[in-house]
C-alpha cells in the first residue's frame, strides 16, 4: 500500500511542473496584451498637465478626460478636467467637475482657487471673491491665492463694456 501511495505522491508532482493545462495562460500570454484595454495609471494625467500648462487647453481637456476614464474619482484628474473646461468657456463641464470634487476635496485650498477662478471667468465677482478668501483663509502665505484675491481686484477695476462699444474703432 505504501508503495502505492508513494508512486502517486511522485507521478502528481512530477505532473505538476511545466504543466499547460487549464490554468497556465501559456508563455507567450504575457507578450500578447492587443485584445487588452491598459491604461498606464498616470500616463494620460501626466500629458494632460504638460498641455495645459503650454495653454493646449483643448489637448488638456481631452487628455483630462481620458484620465478620468481610468480613475473617475482621481481629484488631481478632476481638478484639471475643470480647469480646462473653463478655459474652453465649456462651464456646464466644468460645474459637472466641481460637483464631484465638492465632497472630495472642497474643504481644500485647490477647490477654492479653481472654483473661484471658474466663477471670475464667468463675470460672477461676488461668488469668486467669497471663494478666493476661503482659500486665503486656509493658506494666507499661498502665493496663487494672494495673486487670485489682486487678479479679483483688478477685474472689478477694468471698466466693463457692451458688446457693440469697440465697433468703429
């Protein structure tokens, strides 16, 4: 009987190594990945940031996007996709964006700039300069929050103009 057992125990292992059965993907498996969707995790978030910031703001949008097709919720993808779509004028975009960083990170600095430089673009001084002082407020040596809060003060200088006033000219 032990010898029995003994030549299983030796014929089972010895089947064990090389075997190509049903769990083995083969050797070459690894080498063919074409009928695969991978995505490098920061590949495209990493692009998007070079376009927009050599002010390919469509590029970035794109770009942005894409990232967010691999990680939705990605607040760095997010925030950018925002941004971007405020340079494009595309504000329905980029309020769907701020919606979804809201509870993610709205309590931060970064939502507060964005945000309040979305409304600014958007000529809504009074909501944009409520943002830029939350952001001061959290961070008062942040360098961009002081230059949001003087860029806010030049607007409401910088006289304001009907469409038609520059024809003629």
């Amino acid at each position: 009987m032990r010898i029995i057992v003994a030549a299983v125990l030796v014929l089972g292992l010895s089947g064990c190594e090389g075997f190509n059965g049903a769990f083995d993907d083969g050797v070459n498996s690894e080498l063919d990945n074409a009928n695969r969707a991978y995505y490098r995790d920061d590949e495209s978030l990493v692009a998007a940031k070079i376009q927009f910031a050599e002010g390919n703001f469509g590029r970035s949008y794109r770009l942005f996007d894409k990232a967010l097709e691999v990680t939705p919720a990605d607040p760095a993808a997010l925030l950018g996709y925002a941004a971007s779509a405020d340079m494009l004028g595309r504000f329905d975009k980029a309020d769907a964006a701020y919606q979804k960083l809201r509870p993610i990170i709205g309590n931060r600095i970064e939502y507060h700039n964005n945000y309040g430089y979305s409304l600014l673009l958007r000529g809504d001084l009074i909501n944009a300069r409520r943002h830029f002082l939350i952001a001061y407020e959290i961070d008062p040596s942040n360098e961009r929050a002081a230059n949001n809060l003087e860029l806010l003060r030049n607007s409401v200088n910088f006289p304001k103009r009907a469409p038609g006033d520059l024809r003629g000219i």
